[in-house]
C-alpha cells in the first residue's frame, strides 16, 4: 500500500494515517465520522427553523483543554464512512430538509474532502459550510476555493501562551490570521436569502473564556484589522462550560464566565462596529453538548 504524508493541518506531522500509530488529530485516513444529524443550536442563519445539516468528524488537530466533544476529538468515537456511505448520508439529510450541510472539524480531511465536495457539491441545492477552529493549513484551504459556501472559523486567542497552554498550539494566532483572511478572499460579503438564510460569507466566532477577558477584546481589534467588519458576522460566544476542563492545570478555567467579563467584550465588540450574534448566559450548560 503507498503511504500518503499527511500535511492536512498546520502540523505537517507528515504521519501515514493509513497505519497505525496515527498522527496528533487521531484519525484515519479514511472518513470517521460521529454524528450526521440536523442540529438546531447553530447561529440563527445557520440553524433556522429546520436545522443545520451537521457532520461531526471525528479527530481534531487542537488540543484544547476545555473541549467538550472530546468523546470524538480525542478518543476517536464514531463510525467509518466510505465516501460513497458519506454521500449517501448527506443526501438524505438534505432530504430531510436541513438549511445546509455543515462539516464540524473537517480540518484534517482537508486535502481528502476535495474530491469528495467535487461530487457531492452538484448534488445538492444547498449551502455547505465549513466549520472549524481557525487553525487551517493555507494550502488545503485554497484547494477548497469554489467548493465552500460559508466559512464558519473560530478565531480563539492572539497570546500565543495561552493558545500554547488552552490548545497546545502556540502559533494559533499567526496561522488563523492568515486562514481568515483566505477564508474571506473566496467567499467574500455575507449574503442572505428572502428567509434570513445566510447563502454566502463568512461568521466568525469568538468563545470568550473566565480569566482571558484582555486577550478576547485582543482578538475582536485583530479581527477588525484583518477584515471588513460590515462584511462578516461575529459569533460573540458566553456558552463556556466548566465541567469539561476540571482536570487541567488552570484554575480559571473551572469557572463560569461573569457577566462583567462578557460584557466588556461585547462593549468592544459593538465600538468596532460588528454585526452578528451573542449569547445568554442560559445557554451554557453541558446539556447543550450532543450525545455521540
């Protein structure tokens, strides 16, 4: 069998993820995948009233402290799809109805996806959407280019201690600036349907974190240089959730966000003049996490 190196992800572990043992993200090279399921808690331009086609992948090329779907991203659960399998689902899912299909953490099936979009893409009558943690290879994500309707990136720290210390990634923030903008250049303006469906562009979402308010304002100024804030929307996250990061080393991280801590950052948020959603403190609870 001919190895294939694998370069998906800015890694670039160049493991065989053909054969055991595999690289950092923990998956094959072979789709794995958790959960394909309408799913009704994505922003509201995403979810809508009868839900976003999402496809969890198992694996993930992040390691971050407070995951909490690390069911999948760290002990590898779920199922192995054969792309003919894959395809079959996500038919069925826009059967269904759903507003769009959503790939969750398809970060390190980036090069493998692809192929897969070029036969699934004129199939389907709906957005796909690429949702994923910001840290994204440029090179696999130009090999998308035409092929993604809607970018929906994280954009989680600029302090490369804490992206090193949450996520175990240092140069998070020097990779996700240059994925953004990329991520921009092929999808551009926000584009909304008659139905407040979104069709086009880019969302991207900020999870402020206890402790880290200085760092998330950081993040809203970097965004705000590094693309038009009337052209994308913010995802303004309160939603973290303690119960799943009490075994790390970091005290902060086993509490709730306060509301002064969201707030501030939402008051900056609203002086760089971004557009998009917040959150309820209702909504954070681990109730919100799906069951894989």
């Amino acid at each position: 069998m001919k190895k294939i190196y694998c370069t998906s992800c800015p890694r670039h572990c160049r493991t065989d993820r053909q054969t055991p043992p595999l690289g950092l993200c923990g998956a094959p090279a072979h789709f794995r995948v958790a959960r394909i399921a309408p799913h009704m808690w994505e922003e509201p331009p995403i979810s809508g009233e009868r839900g976003s086609g999402t496809v969890f992948f198992s694996g993930c090329s992040l390691r971050c402290v407070f995951c909490q779907n690390r069911a999948i991203s760290r002990e590898g659960r779920g199922e192995d799809l054969s792309d003919d399998a894959l395809l079959d689902r996500l038919l069925a899912l826009q059967e269904q109805g759903v507003h769009n299909v959503n790939l969750v953490t398809p970060t390190h099936y980036a090069t493998r996806l692809r192929p897969f979009l070029e036969r699934l893409r004129p199939k389907l009558h709906v957005p796909i959407v690429y949702n994923c943690g910001g840290y994204e290879d440029l090179d696999a994500l130009r090999g998308l280019e035409g092929l993604i309707d809607i970018y929906l990136p994280d954009f989680k720290y600029v302090s490369p201690e804490l992206s090193l210390n949450y996520s175990g990634a240092a140069d998070y923030a020097d990779v996700a600036r240059v994925a953004l903008c990329e991520m921009y250049r092929q999808v551009g303006a926000v584009r909304f349907g008659e139905d407040g469906m979104m069709k086009n562009g880019m969302i991207v979402r900020h999870l402020v974190l206890p402790g880290c308010r200085h760092d998330s304002e950081a993040v809203l100024r970097e965004l705000a240089r590094l693309l038009p804030v009337g052209g994308i929307r913010l995802s303004l996250m309160a939603q973290y959730t303690p119960d799943f990061a009490q075994d790390c080393p970091y005290p902060n991280l086993h509490r709730k966000l306060t509301t002064f801590e969201y707030t501030s950052v939402l008051r900056v948020a609203d002086e760089l003049g971004f557009d998009g959603y917040r959150q309820s403190p209702a909504s954070v609870g681990a109730q919100y996490t799906p069951e894989f």
